[in-house]
C-alpha cells in the first residue's frame, strides 16, 4: 500500500502543480506545452480545458489515496492513456506535428496511475 499511496500523492502533486499554473498563469502554462496563447473564446477554451484536464485528474489521485480505491486512479490513467492515443493520431490523420514531450508524459502518467491502481487493487506493498 505504501508504493500506492507514494504513486497516487506523488502524481496528485504534479498534475495539481500543472493545474495550478493554469490557473495563475496561464500563458505560462500554455508557452511550457509549447501552445500559442489563444485569444477570445479560443483562450477561454483553453484555459477552461486544460485547468480541468489537470486538476480533474490531481484530484482522482487524492480521491485514491484517501480512499484507498483503484477506481479513482486508473481512471486518471485513462484520460492519460487516451490523450497519448489522440497525441499520435492528430499526427496520423490531421497532419499535427508530434509532442513528443507531452506523449512522454502522457505515457508515464499513465503508468504511474495504472501503477498505483494496480497496487491498490492487490492491497499489497
């Protein structure tokens, strides 16, 4: 339980320190993805997503090592997992350039997350 817990608080703290620059910085955040800071709706939308995106998912962490239910994690792990899907195929079929440096990330969270969950689940170590 304790590698559980270590992974669960471990990515909580990362994704809400993500989220939190979103929050107060915003045009930080975006520039660290290496997104153009959008303007109008597009911003409002950007903003919006990715605040949720990050935070949603810090906070299915904590859920998990409060509760001490996979569920919450693993589907952390999902959103991640699907993102890096989305990541791959925006360049297949949409001629999107790569990120290779957020589908590094998306691959780790998710391994993280599915890491945790998995020890969650098997209630050992």
């Amino acid at each position: 339980m304790k590698i559980a817990n270590s992974l669960s608080l471990l990515l909580g703290l990362v994704l809400g320190m993500i989220s939190l620059q979103w929050i107060l910085s915003p045009q930080i955040a975006a520039e660290t993805l290496n997104m153009i800071y959008l303007e109008g709706l597009g911003r409002n939308t950007q903003i919006r997503d990715f605040t949720a995106f990050f935070l949603g998912t810090s906070s299915m962490c904590f859920i998990s090592l409060i509760t001490k239910q996979y569920q919450w994690i693993f589907s952390a792990g999902i959103i991640f997992m699907i993102a890096g899907v989305f990541n791959i195929l925006s360049s297949i079929n949409y001629d999107a350039d790569i990120a290779i440096s957020s589908l590094i990330a998306e691959i780790l969270f998710t391994v993280i997350a599915w890491t945790s969950a998995f020890f969650y689940k098997s209630n050992t170590l």
